[in-house]
C-alpha cells in the first residue's frame, strides 16, 4: 500500500490524544451520541499498531471489509465519502 505508512506516521501518538485532534471534538461528540467505531485488524498489523494505539472506545474487528459486509446483511447502509 503505497505511501500509507507515510499517511499514518506519528498516528499512535495522536491516536491516544484524540481530543486535541482538530476533529478531535467531533469524534467525542460521535462516541457520545452512540455511533461505534471499529478497527480493522489486517491494516493494524500492516502499520505496525496494537490494540493499546487506537481509540479507547474503539473496537478492533478482524476484518473491515468483512464487518461492513456483516452490518450490510444485518441492515445498516454504506456510508462512502
């Protein structure tokens, strides 16, 4: 995957600062309100991170693509940018 280990560098450190991130207030209000948020476990091993790097209310899943299809078949809809 080229050119993520770029993207993501220095990431485990303002991971665990979530709150000072500029959508850091964003992301506080989305966990607040309910919303859920996964990890997927592939591209954690891939960039090197560990449970103890992500969101502490975040949920590592095994696979990402394979928990958006789970929540597809269970009702949810695709959110795509």
């Amino acid at each position: 995957m080229p050119g993520i280990k770029e993207l993501a560098a220095g990431a485990t450190k303002i991971r665990m600062e979530y709150t000072t991130l500029p959508n850091g207030a964003q992301i506080e209000a989305l966990q607040q309100g309910g919303a859920k948020m996964h990890e997927c476990n592939v591209a954690m091993r891939l960039l090197g991170y560990e449970p103890k790097d992500i969101f502490p209310f975040s949920r590592v899943v095994v696979s990402g693509v394979g928990a958006v299809i789970d929540f597809e078949k269970s009702g949810y809809l695709p959110i795509t940018p």
